[in-house]
C-alpha cells in the first residue's frame, strides 16, 4: 500500500514512562483529486483532434503560355481515355481526344458507383493499352492518359473522386483539362438523345 | 453469549492508483492534442484513399464552402503580423495599430480587400458575426484581374514566407468553377503543386491500389 505503516508494531518498545504521542493518519482521501483528473482527461478528449486530416498531393501540368499548340498534342490517341464530368455526378467518357471533327467520338454515361462505374472502363482501357504494348503497336514509353474535364456543373466531390480512381486505378498520367465548347455540345447531344429514355 | 467476532474491514479504497491512471491518461491528452482550429465555415472534405498526413507548419490554407466562398488563413502568428504589413503596403489599406493586432489574432479573412479596414476595427465577436454572411475573398481565373483579391493574399503571403505549402479545403459540393478559379490563380504564379485536403477512405479491394498496398505489407 502507498501509505505508511504508522502502528507501532515491530518497532522498540519504548519505556512504561515514555507517553505515546497520538500519530495522526497520513492517509489522504484521493478522491476529489481522481475525479479533478477525469474531469481535465474528459476536457481534452473532447477538444482534441486525433485524426489528423489527409492530403491529397496534386501536380498540375507545367503551364506556359508561350508554349506552341503542336508541342501540347503529343499523346497518341489510342493511349487517350477523356472522361468529362456533368451534373448530378454522371460521368461522359470516350476513347481518344476526339481531335478530328469527323470522327464524332462515341460517348457514354457513366457514374461513380462502385459496379459497372467509371472505375471498369478504366480498368478496361488499362488492359487494352497493356496489350498494345504487349503486341508491339505501342512503345514502351506509352501510358494510358486520362483527360479530365469537368464541366461547370460539376462538383468538387466529382474532381476529388476522379482523381481519386487515377491512385486507385494507378493510372501516372493524366490531366485536368478545361472542357471545351465540343465537348459540352457532346454531352447537350446525348442527353437530348437520351432524355426521353431517362423520363 | 460468546459470538465470533467478525473482522470489519475498512470501506476506505486506496485511491492512489487510480489517481496514477488518471493522470497519466491526462498527461497523455495534453501533449496530444492540438486544439480544434477555429473555422470560419463548416466544410465537408470529400474522401480519398491518400494517406498522407497534412504538415503542421508552413500552411496555406484555401477554405472553399458549398456556396463556393473563399476564406484564407495561415498558421504562424507572427507571420500573420508580417503578412498584414506588407497588404497594407501593397494595397494602401491605411490599417492602424490595433487593427493589425486584430489580423494577428484572427483565425482566417473572407473580405474583399475594401473591407477589409472596416472589418478589422470591429471587436472579435463582432467580427465573427460578420464572416458567416462575408462575400469571401474575390478571385478570378486570371492572376492579373483587377478583382483577384486572392491573387494579392498569395503573393503577400508566399513572399512572407516562401516555403509555405497551399492546401486547398474544399467542400465536396462546391462547384467545380470555384475551386478551378484558385487553380487557375496558382498556376498564374506558377505553383503547380499543392495539396487538397480529404478524408480518408478504405482502398477498394480488386484494384491496383490495393494489390500495391497489400504487397508491401507481405514480404515482413
């Protein structure tokens, strides 16, 4: 025990005549100092910020402006997948940049979810990709690039996710473009074209 | 009647270990903690599966709400002192004394430049009052602007103190165009790296992430 044995008991006897002082206990009631103690503990475990954010680190592509129009087009079109982001979370994806104006690209809707979302056809465009190099049709210095755009209806939430599926996906290159007027009249034409199926 | 005698025992607990848990669990939450900053909005970061812990100095923080204002804030104190200075140079505010003090002390600024005076002068409470309805700091797409108060904010602040790291806390429902303005204004200065500020989330299992985070773990 933490406090002291203060009994006479295996001490020297201390003559008949010698009157015994009244010893006082030292024993302190620790309560009100145990219940202080988890009065401050609570205190803190309440203000306290345990779980420190994360951060997401981001590079953006080096910018300039006197750089030349053909120095940017440089990625091949079979390695490209544009994903551009709308309203409502829905994702527009299609193969290549559609950098030739007779060639509308094939765009499809997709969304986040977990099945069937963009995720599968990042994957899917991963595959091929790996196998054009396997075939020899690609270098070994091309990756599968990600454009992304979001429109100005898009979220926060939409970039954070998609960048998000680049580290789930690890896809190294990608980038995130301003959309341009072609690609917000793809995505006007396939809602117009869908809209009576979505009603 | 002779009756044996029960021995009674003391109803008196000994406290002193107990007192010892206590403070060393008090001990412990002291220099753990850090306290809550205070925030000028609430704002619900999105998750991402980025485990990279945010750096405790050196931070600009870049706070952008659902309605997409922007509220800007550094950490340190006395850079805080040097940085009001220097916008009060650039701009001409005109602050005096106190209202420098006031800046000192204040957690973060969501007011266009021209308030920014009358802003100040305020006491705290006052000046709390008035950031919930604050129009946050102006920005453009363009670093040059006229309008781009946070353009201004950046540059004072990284020539304040130039290893400063910019974080962006966006709301997930922002919209895109109001986070795009401070991307844009950062890539007017030539800051291509930055941070954004998310939750965190589980890998989903089957992907590359996840196959590349259990690899490391197998070969211990």
């Amino acid at each position: 025990m933490a406090e002291m044995d203060t009994s006479s008991g295996g001490g020297h006897k201390k003559g008949p005549g010698v009157k015994k002082g009244k010893k006082l206990s030292t024993r302190i009631d620790l309560t009100p100092m145990v219940d202080l103690g988890f009065l401050l503990i609570t205190f803190f475990m309440y203000t306290t910020t345990l779980a420190k954010p994360k951060t997401m680190e981001i590079n953006m592509p080096y910018k300039d402006p006197n750089m030349k129009q053909e120095d940017q087009n440089k990625i091949k079109e079979s390695v490209a997948l544009t994903i551009l982001l709308s309203k409502n979370h829905r994702v527009y994806y299609y193969e290549g940049m559609a950098t030739d104006p007779n060639k509308p690209p094939d765009l499809k809707v997709t969304n986040f979810s977990q099945k069937d979302g963009i995720r599968d056809e990042i994957i899917k465009k991963k595959k091929e990709v790996d196998a054009m190099k396997a075939s020899g049709a690609l270098g070994p210095k091309d990756e599968t690039t990600v454009l992304i755009k979001p429109d100005t209806t898009s979220t926060y939430s939409d970039l954070v996710n998609m960048l998000d599926e680049m580290s789930i996906n690890d896809i190294k290159v990608y980038a995130i473009i301003d959309i341009t007027d072609i690609d917000q009249n793809f995505i006007k034409e396939t809602e117009a074209a869908n809209a009576p199926v979505h009603q | 009647m002779p009756h044996a005698k029960l021995p009674r025992k003391s109803t008196n607990i000994d406290m002193t270990a107990m007192c010892d848990v206590a403070f060393l669990l008090l001990t412990f939450f002291m220099l753990a903690t850090k306290f809550k900053p205070d925030e000028p909005v609430v704002v619900k970061t999105p998750a991402s599966i980025s485990e990279i812990p945010l750096p405790d100095v050196d931070i600009m923080l870049l706070t952008v709400d659902t309605r997409g204002r922007i509220f800007f804030s550094i950490d340190n104190k006395l850079m805080r002192n040097d940085l009001i200075n220097v916008i009060d140079y650039d701009k001409d505010l005109k602050l005096t004394k106190e209202e420098k003090a006031s800046f000192a002390i204040d957690a973060s600024e969501g007011i266009p430049f021209s308030q920014l005076k009358s802003y100040l002068a305020l006491p705290p409470d006052q000046q709390k009052a008035m950031e919930v309805n604050a129009p946050g700091i102006p920005a453009d797409t363009s670093v040059l602007a006229p309008n781009n108060d946070l353009a201004e904010w950046i540059k004072a602040a990284r020539n304040t103190n130039p290893k400063l790291r910019i974080c962006i806390k966006a709301d997930g429902d922002a919209s895109y165009p109001s986070v795009s303005k401070i991307i844009k204004t950062l890539e007017g200065y030539k800051i291509f790296k930055f941070n954004l500020i998310t939750n965190l989330k589980a890998i989903p299992s089957g992907t590359a992430a996840y196959q590349d985070a259990n690899q490391v773990k197998k070969p211990s």
